[in-house]
C-alpha cells in the first residue's frame, strides 16, 4: 500500500428531494426601548480579526462527528478562495463569515462538505450539502437540548441519530447527486464507488468520494487558470518539490509526516497513491510526480491510474527511494502493460514515461 512515506447576503440552501421548498436565512433587528450610549468607540478589529481566523468546523472520522476549530489566516484563505467552488465563494463561512453552512473537513482539514442546523419554529433540521450547494442530507431532529456551539449541536444531532445512520443517509444523497453529475466531471467510477456506500461499513468510503469532489474542484480550478495540473504522490509542499513541481501541485499523500502535518500543506488530498484513478477524472492531469517515495506503493495500481488520469501526451516523472532492481523491473513492466509508451528507468530510481 502506498503510504505517502517519505524519506528525509441571503444564502440558498441546497436542493434536496426530501424538501419541497428553499429556505433563505433572515435576520430581523427590533430596535429596543433603551438605547446605551458608549462613552467611548470600540474597536472591534481585534474581534473581527480573531473570528475571522478561528472558523468553527466539524471533522468527519470513519467513526463520527467532531467539532473543532479551523485556524485560518490569510494565506490559507486566499488557497482556499483559489480552489473553492462557484457554491463556497458564496457560502462558505471560510469566506463568508455570517453564512450558516458550517465547513465538515477532514483529518487533514481539508473541505470536504458542509453543514447547518437550522431551528425552524422551535423544530430543529439538519442540512448536510456537498461543496457544490447539492443537498445530501437533511433530517427533522425534533428538539434538541441547547449546546454551547453549533458545532456541538451538530455532534449531538449525529449521535442521538446514530452516526451510522447519518452516513448512509449522506451516501443516499451522494448517489443522486453523482449519478446526475456528469456535466461536473464526476465519472460513473465515482459512482460506483458511493453506490457501495449506502451497504453497512460505508463510513470508510465516504471520506474517499467527498475528497475525490474536492480533488477534481482544485483540478477545475487549476485548469480555469491555466495551470498544468500536476499530482504529486507523497507530496508535502516542501521547499524542493515547489521548486521542482511548482506551488500549485496537488499533494495526494494519506500519512503526512507529523513534522510537516503542523503546517498548512496546499492542495493536500490525504489519500493513497494507489488512488489516483478514483480521486481524478480520465485525462485530467498533466503530470504525475513523486520526489523520495517510498517503494511500498503498488506498482500495478499506481501505473494504471496514473495511465487512467493523464492527459494524452502527458508525462510520468517519479523518484522512489530504492535501488532494488527488481522493483524497477517490476514497476517499469506495470508501466508498460498500462499503455506507457517511451518508459526508462534511470539507477533503479528514477522512472519517466510518456501517455501517447
């Protein structure tokens, strides 16, 4: 398995068949009868600043909800602003901080759906929509005892429910939701994928669909630009590897090392090298890439995806920590049977081919 080792306004809420109607945030302000004069302004920048930055989140697991916090500062967001959805610019509480729709990330914290209760005449709802505004999920509650953040309000919605439950009604609305996305680029491997999803144990492959959205939103993105979409396998947005593949590389690595995982890593998609085929759209990609991998990736599935993800013309360039000639033999066979044309193998450690 490939490890990802390495070596040193109003805001519309989204469509959902199970609602007949859409609903629009409204804020009415009653002025009171008394009024307190500040003898002094208040500067409010610092508070501003504070909760500008500190954007409450929840964190999907394969086990549950958690509430956390998202610690934002500009750079992230201008990332975030560069790869979100059409949908997120304007809803996102990552960029919108008096939106509703609360961000659901990873354990990378990475994006990957959002969420809002909602209490509608004293009945409380749960909206679970993907990063396009696509409802996935929404459930009558009931009433549901005051917690001290929303966040928390969201954890005790799923564990009344049953976090079980919960998912299989968010895959549910993911099978609708990609079998009528073909125009968005989502592919029917995807959806054969989340169709596996709706069965016991789906919990394991929600996170793989919801960050295969997000994958193919920052390749939407990068294309829009004019960017070369290059997938680097291991990647961690080092110092080397940004002047070798460039800042806008896509990092798709599911164990970070945890030196680097304190810091913010761009364009990350924490899953397996092994899942480029599933992350990305079929001809997609200009690039793959890898610097220092490790060698405990499996050659077979890592040559087809990349084959499955490239562009025609587009180019293989890995650098895997290993001499073993054996290796080399076999991953430059796995290329060869996925249709690479032009394969090499550079001291058993550095391999390159061409999708023709």
């Amino acid at each position: 398995m490939c490890n990802g080792n390495r070596h040193a306004g109003t805001e519309p809420s989204p469509t959902n068949r199970n609602s007949d109607r859409n609903f629009n945030d409204r804020t009415t302000c009653q002025p009171g009868h008394h009024q307190t004069r500040l003898e002094r302004p208040v500067d409010l920048s610092a508070i501003v600043d504070y909760m500008g930055s500190h954007i409450e989140a929840l964190r999907l697991t394969t086990d549950d909800f958690q509430a956390t916090t998202l610690d934002f500062g500009d750079a992230q967001r201008e990332i975030f602003r560069a790869a979100a959805t059409q949908w997120e610019l304007r809803n996102s509480r990552i960029v919108n901080l008096a939106s509703r729709w609360m961000p659901i990330v990873d354990d990378a914290n990475t994006v990957v759906a959002y969420a809002s209760p909602e209490n509608r005449g004293g009945v409380h709802h749960l909206w679970i929509c993907d990063i396009d505004g696509n409802g996935l999920y929404h459930r009558v509650t009931g009433e549901v005892g005051l917690q001290d953040s929303v966040g928390n309000e969201i954890v005790a919605i799923a564990a009344t429910i049953g976090f079980g439950l919960v998912v299989r009604g968010i895959a549910s609305g993911l099978l609708e939701s990609l079998s009528s996305a073909v125009a968005r680029g989502i592919t029917n491997a995807s959806v054969a994928v989340a169709s596996r999803l709706a069965g016991e144990g789906g919990e394991r492959l929600l996170l793989l669909v919801l960050r295969a959205m997000r994958a193919r939103a920052i390749v939407r993105s990068l294309q829009q630009r004019g960017l070369q979409v290059v997938v680097n396998i291991g990647g961690e947005a080092g110092v080397q590897e940004v002047a070798e593949f460039g800042a806008n590389q896509i990092a798709l690595n599911n164990q970070v090392r945890m030196s680097v995982s304190r810091r913010f890593v761009p364009n990350l998609v924490k899953e397996p090298g092994e899942a480029i085929g599933d992350i990305f759209g079929p001809e997609t990609v200009d690039r793959v890439v890898a610097r220092r991998l490790d060698a405990s990736f499996d050659t077979n599935r890592v040559a087809q995806g990349a084959f499955r993800v490239l562009r025609r013309g587009g180019t293989l360039d890995m650098h895997v920590y290993t001499n073993d000639a054996g290796f080399a033999q076999r991953f430059a066979d796995a290329l060869r049977r996925a249709g690479f044309r032009n394969v090499s193998s550079l001291h058993n450690c550095r391999f390159s081919a061409t999708k023709g």
